[in-house]
C-alpha cells in the first residue's frame, strides 16, 4: 500500500476477518501512530477470506466504509486536512495533489471504503487525524423541485452547498475509545450502543442567500463488536518485531488486560458510516392522503407531501433538533384542529444545532429486549468536548452502580482531531423546547366532516443514528364485494367509524371541509378527487352500495371476475378497503366485535337489525353473519 511497509504475513489460510498492522514508511506517522493506540486502531488492514468455487478469494480494505441508503446519489468530498473548505464546483479532475482532496459519487446502496492514502496523508499534518469528508446531495436532473426538496420556492436555481463541518474519523475513533473505557471493558455493555450524526447541508439560492431549511442526513456510525485488547497488540510496533512465531501464538492466549487507564484498550474496529435520511414517512393505508409534519411548540408546517398507498417519502428538509408533530388528510377524515401525533421529541442542545451538525440519539438494544427509550444523556456530539461525548452515553445505563457526579466516571483521555472544532462550554449546554421519550404517541386519530372518528396506529422506529422510520396504517380493511349496502359499528358502542354514510344528509364520506389544503401545482385536482372516483374501484364506504351494485348497466365480465376471486388482487382491495378500528371500552377480557347492518341510505328501501357481534381474531376462517 503506498505510503506503507510492504506486508509479509497476509495468511489466506483460515476464513473470515481479521486485521492486520500498517507500519507507515514515514518516521514521524510512525511514532505517532506508536504514541496513541486509537490511531494504531484506525490504521489497520481489514482482510476477509472467504470460500469460492473451491479457491479462496481474499479482500482488502481499510477500517472505514460509507454507505448511500437514500434514494439518490450523494457527492462525497474527502480530505485529511478538517479545515478544508470544499466549493460545490468541485471535481473529480480538479482533486489533486495541489488540492489535497478527493470527490467521489456514491449511488443509492453502494458504499465506498475510505482509502488508506487518505488515513496516511491525514497523519503527516499537524495534530491526530485520520482524514475527514463532507457530503452534499447529488440531484437527478428529471426530479422536480418540489419532490426533492419538499417544498417549492419562487427561485428555480436554488442549490445544496457542502456542510461547514466535517466528518472527523478521528472523533469516530475517540468516541469508540471513550465508549469502550466508561463500559469498564465490558464488551455486553459497550456493544449496546449505537451512535450517529446530523449532517445540514445549507440550501443557497441564485444570490448565494440561505434558505430558511437545510437539507438534512443522519450518519449512523456502526460498529463491529468491540473486544479487549490482547498484551502483545498493546505492544508498540519494534517490541513486536520481537516476538517469535511460537511467542505469537502463546500470546493469542493472554487474558484481556485489566490494569492501568494506559493499558484499558480495545481491539481495531471495523465502521460503517451509514448515511440515511433524517425521516421516512410509509403510507401503510389503502387511501392516499397528505402527510404533514408540523413543530409540535409553533404549529409552523415543516414538511408536507402526497403520499399514495404502500408508498415511502424521504424527508429531508426537516431536522431532529425539535419536536415533531404528524397531521395527515386522508380527503374524507383528517386530524382534528389543534391535534397531531408526537413523532419525534426533538430533545437536541441549541449550541450544537448552530454550528450545523449534531450527534442524536441512540437506541439500547440487549439480548432479550430493545429498551424503547432515548437516553436522556447520550446527546452528545463527536466534535464536543473530550470527557463527556462517550461518557455521557455509557453512564446513563451505569447511572444505578455509580453516582452522575461520580468523578471516576468520566475519566479524561487524549483529543483527537480538530481539537477546537465546535467546542462549546460543557457547563452552558441548555436544551431548547423538546419532549420526553416516553410522550412518542403510537397511535393517531382522524375524524370526518360528521365528527366520527377512527384511530390510526402509528409504528415509529428510531434507527441507531438517531433516524426515524414512521408507517402509518389501520388494522383492519373491510371490503364490500356484494351488492348490498353494508354498515358497521362495534357492538355495545353507539359511534360510527369515520366515513360511515348514515343519511343523504349525514354523510361521513364527503370531503372533510370545503378548504383547499393542497393549493400547490398538481396535487390541488388530484386531493379533489379524493375518494370521489367514479370507477368501480374506489372505496366503499360503510353505508354504501357493495362493490357488485351497478344502476346504469351491467358490470364488465374481468371486473366480475376479478371481484368474484378468492383471492382479490390486494391493488383492488386497497382501492375498495374500507378502514376501521375497534375503540378501546370497558370489557371483562373478551375481545371486541363487529356488527354488520343491512342499510340503503339512497331511497331508504330497506334498513335491517343489527347482526350478533363476530370477532376479527381468527384469520382465514370463514364466519357466517345473520
């Protein structure tokens, strides 16, 4: 490798991942590798044998891998000096030796791995660096403003600039270090966590003046599982060069190392810098409907979009620094006025927002259960002040066995990196307005233009960078492929589910309110048509004619067909679905149930009692209803 001592022990023997030491030709990158073994452990070779039609097949790649998992191809901008300021019209002609940087594209699930030249250039400058990168979005030429930004502006020539700081991976390093010494070594408590960063990248328009919002990602930095260091890799590289084959091998059997601070090391570690999107929104429902999200504190819309069924939007152009509110208009029902579901409790220091990026919250995974909780101190940002980034993470779980003020716990070792990067007073950390993680609503209530209601449920999970995965659906769809007027309501409970057509007067399935809330470009015609198709496909409400009834004429054989199958096309049955949910009431422990009533509402021909309640629990098992 250029840069490096020529490797002579790169066994292809035995299977799987090991690594192994780089000794640089440079003097001076070798006593400061020898000095500090966090940047020992970063400049490692990763070698991985694997099995291939009866050969072996050997990869080599350095410690550092970063991964795209959005939906569109990101620039990644690389140096190993942090203070370079990388310009939008950068190249990949222009990245040489006179810049000292590097420009890759890196497309939706591809990953890069960072270069050993980059680790050992970062080295030769002045300080403990590994090398740093930026990253900016990278737009398709045929995607619209308003589908990648989530908004429409009046100037067209807005674009995304580079963040004004980097990913240091060197504060990677320090943070596994610091997470590694407050576990005591203890590799089923430093392995629980996961950590992560909010990258903003500034939107200019035409003027080169801000925009109001950011585009925004979350880098997830994952770990491969931490262990103890063993004696002879706590040796520096000559005292090495000593050690005999045998010695090696009795050395492999030493026990981890429990001594001094100086000794209380870990393993090299394998990254991968995952970069998400800070929010996804998944339409779980068989109606199409806008989705917004709203600042829990000021009611200001932050993001809003139309999302179809079964359909996932990325959203960017909101950060996780506040509270989050979730409204959605489905067209027939809505969120209630001055109601929302509490999505993201936005608990983030105001101090590290300001300064454009910020670590977010961790999720706790053990062996039995994932601890569905934020940790209340693991907000901490790999660019803040050396004691308390990792320290803060680890006591908070070891909070029981030791006291927060306890000075043990938070025992300083070395900076790495830019050392006075986004460096704020540990004593001055305030948080802005935020809620607890405990008020994240799992479920979200919709009511139509007659006052029903319907409970939505809510799956939100928080990823280990702090990213948010939020789907919405309905537990249960009823669909009509008779050619009867259908109504339903839980037994014992006098209320309608939202969209029940009680008269030509009370009618649930109209639209919610006479606003045009989707005044923006196309989607103004298409939320007007919301649930008002005249197909045979379109929802069919409760209090509605079924699927099979056709006044002006008869029904086409495939739509017959189709309706008649057992086995619906599940694209015919979201477009027919009605959605209900039981609500919660009083009962000795048996499980609610549905009534279904004979009702045309039309010309009021006939109106039937209600039938004895039946359960939904039972899947695939047929049930006659009288």
């Amino acid at each position: 490798i250029p840069g490096f001592q020529w490797l002579h022990s790169v066994s292809i023997e035995d299977e799987g991942r090991k690594f192994i030491d780089l000794i640089p030709r440079s003097l001076a990158v070798q006593s400061k590798v020898d000095a500090d073994w966090r940047l020992r452990n970063g400049l490692q070779l990763l070698a991985h044998v694997q099995s291939l039609h009866g050969g072996r097949r050997l990869s080599l790649r350095s410690p550092f891998e970063v991964v795209n998992k959005t939906d569109h191809p990101i620039l990644l901008s690389l140096s190993p000096d942090p203070r370079h300021a990388p310009q939008s019209n950068e190249n990949a002609e222009s990245a040489s030796e006179t810049h000292n940087f590097e420009l890759e594209e890196l497309h939706p699930d591809d990953s890069f791995t960072v270069p050993h030249t980059l680790l050992e250039k970062a080295l030769q400058i002045h300080g403990s660096h590994l090398g740093s990168f930026w990253i900016k979005p990278k737009p398709a030429d045929n995607i619209s403003q308003r589908d990648f930004l989530g908004y429409t502006t009046s100037n067209n020539n807005t674009c995304v600039e580079y963040p004004k700081r980097p990913i240091q991976l060197a504060k990677i390093v320090h943070e596994t270090a610091v997470i590694w010494r407050e576990s005591k070594a203890d590799p089923m408590v430093a392995n629980q966590f996961a950590s992560g960063t909010e990258i903003s990248c500034p939107i200019l328009d035409s003027h080169g003046n801000p925009q109001t919002t950011p585009y925004c990602y979350v880098v997830e930095v994952k770990r491969s599982p931490l262990a103890p260091q063993k004696v002879e890799e706590n040796l520096d590289m000559a005292q090495r060069e000593l050690f005999s084959p045998i010695e090696r091998l009795k050395s492999s059997k030493y026990k981890p190392i429990k001594g001094t601070d100086d000794l209380f090391q870990h393993q090299p570690v394998h990254y991968s810098l995952v970069i998400h999107p800070p929010i996804v929104i998944e339409n779980l429902l068989p109606e199409r409907g806008r989705f917004e999200l709203m600042h829990a504190t000021s009611r200001i819309v932050l993001w809003w979009g139309i999302i179809e069924p079964g359909q996932k939007v990325p959203v960017h152009t909101v950060g996780l620094d506040v509270p989050i509110l979730l409204l959605v208009n489905l067209g027939f029902c809505r969120t209630p006025v001055g109601e929302g579901a509490l999505v993201h409790h936005g608990r983030i220091s105001e101090g590290l927002f300001k300064a454009g990026w910020n670590s977010l919250g961790h999720v706790m995974r053990s062996s039995k259960d994932k601890v569905k909780k934020t940790l209340k101190s693991n907000l901490f940002t790999v660019t803040e002040s050396i004691d308390h980034r990792g320290a803060g993470r680890v006591s908070a779980v070891k909070r029981g066995l030791k006291s927060p003020n306890d000075t043990n716990a938070t025992r300083k070792i070395g900076q790495l990196g830019l050392s006075n990067e986004n460096e704020i007073n540990e004593n001055a950390i305030r948080y802005g307005e935020s809620f607890d993680a405990e008020a994240i609503d799992s479920e979200t209530v919709v009511i139509d233009s007659i006052g029903q209601r319907l409970t939505l449920h809510l799956d939100n999970v928080i990823g280990g960078g702090g990213q948010r995965f939020i789907s919405l659906f309905c537990p249960y769809w009823i669909v009509n492929t008779t050619n009867h007027s259908l109504r339903y309501k839980q037994e014992k409970v006098a209320g309608y589910t939202s969209g029940t057509v009680l008269s030509p007067e009370l009618d649930g399935s109209k639209r919610v309110d006479g606003s045009n809330r989707a005044d923006e470009e196309k989607y103004t015609d298409d939320l007007l048509r919301l649930n008002h198709s005249q197909g045979p496909y379109s929802t069919i409400f409760s209090g509605r004619p079924g699927a099979l009834h056709k006044q002006d004429g008869q029904i086409e054989p495939v739509v017959l067909a189709s309706l008649l199958s057992e086995n619906l096309p599940l694209s015919i049955m979201s477009s027919l679905a009605f959605m209900f949910n039981f609500e919660d009431v009083l009962s000795l422990g048996s499980p609610p149930r549905l009534c279904v009533q004979l009702a045309d509402v039309s010309n009021k021909s006939y109106t039937s009692a209600w039938s004895s309640g039946f359960g939904l629990e039972s899947v695939g098992v047929t049930q006659i209803v009288g």
